[in-house]
C-alpha cells in the first residue's frame, strides 16, 4: 500500500499541525466549580490530555484567564498551567477573549485560521469568542468534550447556536486523529499513541473508567 503525496499542510482543508491553533479559555476553579454539564473530573482529563498533545504536536496555544487580575480568581489549574510553565497567559476582565485587544493579538500573529478552541463555560466565553472568531473570518473548531459550564441545557443551547452560526462542533479524538493521520509518519506515533490509549479510545469497554 501507499500513502497519497503529503498534502501542503499550510492550505490542507483538514486540520494539520501547522494550519492550526489552540485557544485555551479560562480553567480555573472557579469556572470548574461550578460545571454541572458533565463530571468534572472527566472534563479537567480531557482538557488536560488535549492541551498536552497539541502541545506535542507543536501546535501555538494561546492561554487566557478571567478575573486574577482584579482579585476575583485564581490561576490556571495545576494539571494545565504545569504543561506550558513557559507559556505567556492572558488575563482578562472582559468574558469574551475576543474583547481583549492582548488575547486577539495573540491569536492574530500565529497567522493559522483554524482556530480550535476549548474552554470554560460554553455559554459564555467559549461561544462569545467562536461567534466573534467566525466574524473574523477564522474556520472554528469548538471541542466539545473539554467544553462544560452550569447545566446541561446551557451547554446544548449554547453548542447549537455556535453550530447553527457556522461553528464546526468537533472532539479532541478526532482532531487528534485529524493531525496525524497516516502511521507512515512515524514521528509524532509515540505521543499520538500515548494520547489515544490515555483518552481510553483504544481501551476495550470494561477497561475504560
């Protein structure tokens, strides 16, 4: 067998690792305190598990935080902020990112249009900034397993108005596939693999917790 002539990965219509960026929004205590979409810890996992694998695949994350600056919150949790000590992150009084002039610049210099974005809560900060993203001409990708906030009704309201504007709802396993995509490119398997077999993907049922 053989693999199709690798694409141009700057222009490819899927997700590359050099076609793409990751917005992270607001993972802090107070935000995942209050999460009652779905299990915390499940979701502190899974976005935990995306931030190191992308971070892998040397893809340019923009970190952003909500209120420390004016005594209202707390840092990014550990399992996140340890994974990039020497990340620069952005903190915000306005709840959309995209209000910020620091996070848009941010976003902006990486000069990649597809934006995936994976954040707390989905009503609020990670819609507001995927509509805005899309107003500015930016192909958005929401990940919606890493995504929670405070019920479910608001996170189902809030993924089908993204969707409904021209959001493309995705989940962390298939934009991992997404980015390495053939075996014959034997580089990045040791962390593809490590991230699949940690997300429980290729576990059989009764083994997955």
């Amino acid at each position: 067998m053989t693999s199709e002539t690798k694409r141009n990965t700057l222009f490819d219509n899927l997700i590359t690792p050099d076609n793409c960026q990751l917005l992270l929004i607001d993972y802090q205590a107070v935000q995942i305190n209050t999460v009652n979409s779905g299990d915390r810890s499940q979701l502190v996992k899974r976005a935990t598990l995306a931030t190191k694998a992308f971070k892998y695949f040397q893809i340019p994350i923009v970190l952003t935080t909500l209120n420390i600056g004016i005594g209202l919150a707390k840092d990014t949790i550990p399992p996140i902020k340890n994974l990039l000590p020497d990340w620069k992150s952005f903190d915000r009084t306005s709840i959309n990112p995209f209000e910020d002039r620091d996070v848009k610049q941010a976003i902006e210099k990486n000069h990649r249009k597809k934006l995936l974005i994976s954040g707390l809560w989905t009503e609020s900060s990670v819609s507001f900034a995927s509509l805005d993203a899309l107003n500015s001409d930016f192909q958005v990708f929401v990940l919606v397993d890493t995504l929670g906030v405070t019920s479910k009704l608001a996170h189902e309201m809030a993924l089908q108005r993204m969707q409904q504007a021209g959001v493309t709802l995705t989940t962390f396993n298939q934009v991992l596939c997404e980015l390495q995509r053939d075996w014959g490119r034997h580089n990045t398997i040791p962390g593809f693999v490590d991230a699949l077999y940690s997300s429980g993907m290729y576990l059989p049922t009764a083994e997955r917790k």
